[in-house]
C-alpha cells in the first residue's frame, strides 16, 4: 500500500508534505482531528486484545506487545507480518495517523525467537563502557527496526538501592552516576537509521522504595529524589530521549502515575522534556489501590502530565471515559492537545508518514553474526572477578581436566533471565545461542572438560570443578526477596559433593543480583560473578581462559563481602 505521502501534491494536505517543519505538519493535522481522533491517539492497547479491525474503528495511536506476547510462529518474519498488519488497518482511516507499536527489547530484541539476547543492565553496569551500551542500542535498533517496530520500552534507567527488589539486574547500578552514563543507550536506539524511539524508565524512584519492594513507595525528602533519581533521566532528556515511561512506585505516598508535580512541573517543566509521558501496563489502575480504573483516576492521571496510557485490555472504556471527561470540562482539551501534539511529533520525526510499514532490509540483523559478537564482547567486558586464590584463573589448558557443574552450566534460559522470550523467561534452550558450557568446550583446547551437573563423579581427579550456580529466571514483582537469596538446595547438593572431594572450586554466578554466599566464598578457588549474560554464554570462557582478562566492576554493593567497585583482573 503506498503511503498518503505519495498522493498528488495539488490535493495531500499540509501535514503530509515531508518537506514542511514537523510542528506545522503536526498543528495542521491536530486541527483536522475529532476528540475520538484525539483520544485514539492516547491510547496504547496490546495485541492479544486488539483486532486489525479494532485499530481501524477505534482510531486507535499506539498497541504493545506485553513480555512474551508473540505472534505464532515466534520469527522476525511473522513479527514483520503481524506489524504491518495492524500498520494497514491504521492507516485505512480518514487521516491515515500511521500507528506507533512498542516491545520490550531491554537487552536485545529479547521477545523475538533468534534475536541476540545481550547481558542484562546490571552487567553492562559492570563493564563502566558507555559507548559500548549506545552500541548495542545501535545494534537492537536495528534488530526492533527488523520486525517494523519503532518503539522500545527500554532503557531502564532505575537506581536500584535494594538488592532484594525483583527488578535489580533491569539497572545498571546502585549509584545515579552509572545509569546516567548509560543514557548513551538512547543514542544508540534514536540516533541513527534505522530509528527507534527509546523510553527512559521508570520515572521517578523506581529502585529506592522502602525494602526493595516492586510498586511500592519511595521514602526519600524532595533533595535526596533529586540527587538519587533524577540525574538518568536528566542525562536522557538531553539526549533527546522520545519517550519516558512512568513509575508504577509511589513518592512518599503519592502514586507517580497522579503526580502533577514530578510528571508535568519536574519532567516537562523544569527538565523541559518535550516528548511522550507514558504509562506503565494498567498502572493508572493503581492510582486508587483498587483494581480497574475510574473516571477520577483516568482524569487525575491525564491531568497530572500523562500522554498516552498503557490500556493492554480495557482501552475501548478508556476511550469512552476519556471522552466523557473531557466533554464535561474535567479534563482540559488543551491538555489532551498537548499529548497528541506530543505523540504526533515522535510519529513524524520517526518518518512513520513517510514509510509506515516494516523495512525488511533490517530482517537479517535479527541475531546476526555481527550482533552476536557484540554481544559476546560485552558478555566478556561485564564478567567481575571477585576472588581468586592462588591463580586458579585463568584456567590452564594443557594437560589438565575439568569437571563442570552446576544448574547454571548448560541452561541458555537461565543465563538470559527474565524478559526472555517469555515475560519471566524459563530453562531450557529457549533460543539459540552458546551456554557457558557451550563456551568452555570451545575454548578448552586441549584441557578435558566433562559435563556432570550433579557432580556425582566429583572424586575423579579433576584439575578444578568450574560449578556454575546461581538464579532461575524472574521479572518485576515475582522477583521481589524479603531477604538477600543465597544458593538453593540443588547449588549448595553440588558444592557439599565437591567439598567431600577435594577438588578446586571455581564458581561462577548467574544471577540478576548479588547472593548471600558469604557461608561458603572462603571455600572457593575463585568466584566469577556472569550476571545473566544472555545468549553469547562463550564470553563467560573467554575470562576463564584468559583469552580475555577480566575487566568488570561491581555496579551494586555485594553485601557482606565485596564494596561496590570491586573486581580484580589477572
Ligand atoms: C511492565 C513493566 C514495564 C514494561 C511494561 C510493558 O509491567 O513495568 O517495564 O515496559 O509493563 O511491558
């Protein structure tokens, strides 16, 4: 279908002329626009719940696939297909607004089967290389820009305070300094061909609440918010960041998805962000502690400085409420203008008018060769070598013989973690990739390495056991610890069969966060913290060889063993 850009000059109206400034072309078609119009636009509903038809008669602006909502098969292709499906539909309205689809892709293009899966932020934390992370926004730009999506609900930009908060690893480190170093991501997502639009989130505090709860509330004076919380998404807006996903955690009390004050005086005011303040998936819903959502809250939440709310399932009475509000003068249609303004603009500058439906020349980059090595370079760059005792690393290779162990060694799910194909992730080979075993058969040269995930045969004379433990995968609210986790019972069954035996103890740790192993580190050869590497797991024997020395850092507080900054190299 040719776009409406390529009808006849004589008769394309003034916002369809790619030639004219983007605030002209968005004033001339906000002038042509209905409420309905208007609402439509601010209105972001996910795909399970959404026809071609839907997005049609609705007029809908924006749709999301939720973590793991993938359309069957689970390929690039049928993602292309699926986008421009809904694409067509929308651009078979009167005004033709191209729609803006968004997707998780916060370590890669992580929902898509065969995508490079990068580290997740808490190890990219650890490599202190900003122009490595905007390179793999460049990287997943491309990878999302493959499956027609222009919208990435990433980068996380959380300062997290908390290591018990389910959320720790979707941060690049306890201290503002690092994620605000790590905004190059929004460089590497917006600034290039192909184009995405990035999302700095969760705006405000959504790593400080009290315990590390998830949603919970952050208790902090006005200053300490400020110095903690705010310089990421400063770095961000001056970065030119399109989008900016609020929180779904509250600031002493106030929930962020009501807050006037930090979303439109703060966020937009001060800081002068001038592109889309969106909601977080059914949040305005928890405005009042009670589920579903209001006319008050969609009223309060619109008013306080939202542009578009994120309705997966129930955006036909989000639309119908929104209307009525601002029909009966609750909610100004000044406002209302200023979000569709704001959305109009992403829309343009993203070139959605111009060529609206997927590039498919950007379709082979979904885990290319090229992006892959990225991935394994940043895999090596994020591996922090906590102890070593005695040289145990790097590991020899003549002669010697390695019995590898643990859960961990052999699982790509588990070294991907959540946001993984499916929202919480899962085991298993779950995508292609190289597992951490994987890696060390390839890097062993002529050092005999046998696989014995139990470590039943830990008493036959191994040179060292290389026992890869850690954590099953999780996302947001699920991985949510009241207390610091340490190993479970299947790691700590490996580790007493290994001790019984004798043999040199390497560990590696594949976990979203640090562990309470200060019990049994003083038995260890040496310990590796891998973070959750993702699919490239042979970055993780790239530093146990020592074909790459270890050079990471800790970006959080090990607690009760390591300070932040911690990390030794050979
Ligand atoms: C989730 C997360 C947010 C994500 C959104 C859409 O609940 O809080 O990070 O972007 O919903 O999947």
């Amino acid at each position: 279908m040719r776009p409406l850009s390529d009808s006849p000059a004589t008769t394309r109206p003034p916002y369809l002329d790619a030639g004219l400034p983007v605030a002209a072309r968005v004033a001339d078609l906000l002038a042509r626009m209905s409420l309905a119009d208007k609402v439509g636009q601010m209105t972001q509903a996910e795909r399970a719940s959404v026809t071609p038809a839907d997005v049609t008669a609705y007029r809908l602006g924006s749709m999301l696939s939720g973590g793991g909502s993938s359309p069957t098969p689970n390929t690039a292709r049928a993602w292309a297909d699926m986008y421009d499906g809904y694409q067509r539909a929308a651009l078979d309205t009167p005004l033709r607004v191209p729609l803006l689809y968004g997707v998780d892709a916060v370590h890669g293009h992580n929902n898509v089967h065969g995508a490079t899966i990068f580290p997740h932020n808490i190890g990219l934390g650890a490599t202190r290389d900003p122009e490595l992370v905007r390179r793999i926004g460049r990287a997943t730009a491309e990878e999302v820009a493959g499956t027609g999506i222009h919208w990435d609900f990433a980068p996380c930009l959380a300062v997290v305070r908390d290591p018990r908060w389910g959320r720790t690893y979707e941060a690049f480190g306890e201290v503002p300094a690092i994620p605000e170093a790590m905004a190059t991501m929004v460089s590497g997502l917006q600034d290039g061909v192909p184009s995405v639009l990035a999302t700095a989130k969760h705006y405000l505090g959504d790593g400080g609440t009290t315990g590390g709860v998830d949603r919970g509330d952050t208790r902090l004076s006005e200053a300490e918010l400020r110095a903690l919380h705010l310089p990421p998404f400063r770095a961000a807006v001056e970065r030119g960041v399109g989008s900016v996903m609020v929180s779904y955690s509250a600031w002493n009390g106030l929930p962020l998805h009501a807050h006037a004050y930090l979303l439109t005086t703060v966020l937009k005011g001060e800081l002068g962000f001038d592109g889309i303040v969106v909601s977080d998936y059914n949040a305005v819903d928890l405005i009042d502690g009670e589920p579903g959502f209001t006319p008050e809250e969609v009223r309060t939440a619109v008013n306080a400085g939202l542009d578009m709310v994120m309705v997966p399932s129930e955006w036909r009475r989000f639309i119908a409420v929104l209307c009525a509000e601002v029909e009966a003068g609750r909610v100004p249609m000044a406002r209302v203008d200023d979000a569709v303004r704001r959305i109009l603009t992403a829309k343009f500058r993203l070139g959605l008018f111009e060529s609206p439906l997927a590039d498919r020349s950007w379709t082979p980059s979904v885990g290319s060769p090229a992006h892959r090595a990225l991935a394994r370079e940043a895999v090596r760059a994020s591996q922090v070598l906590l102890h070593n005792d005695g040289g145990a690393l790097p590991l020899a290779r003549a002669g010697a013989r390695y019995l590898v162990t643990g859960r961990n060694a052999d699982d790509m799910g588990h070294q991907c973690g959540g946001w993984s194909i499916t929202w919480q992730g899962s085991s298993g080979a779950i995508t292609p990739g190289t597992t951490i075993l994987d890696g060390i058969r390839a890097a062993a040269g002529g050092a005999e390495i046998v696989h014995d995930p139990g470590a039943e045969r830990a008493g036959d004379g191994w040179t060292a056991a290389i026992a890869v433990l850690g954590e099953a995968p999780y996302a947001e609210f699920k991985g949510d610890r009241p207390e610091l986790p340490g190993l479970d019972e299947a790691d700590l069954a490996v580790l007493a069969r290994l001790r019984a035996a004798g043999v040199p103890v390497v560990v590696v740790l594949v976990s979203g966060r640090p562990l309470d192993v200060a019990a049994h580190a003083g038995d260890w050869a040496a310990l590796v913290a891998a973070w959750l590497p993702g699919t490239e797991g042979a970055g993780v024997a790239d530093v146990l060889f020592g074909d790459h020395p270890p050079a990471g850092r800790l970006p959080v507080t090990w607690p009760g063993l390591y300070p932040f900054g911690h990390g030794l190299s050979y």
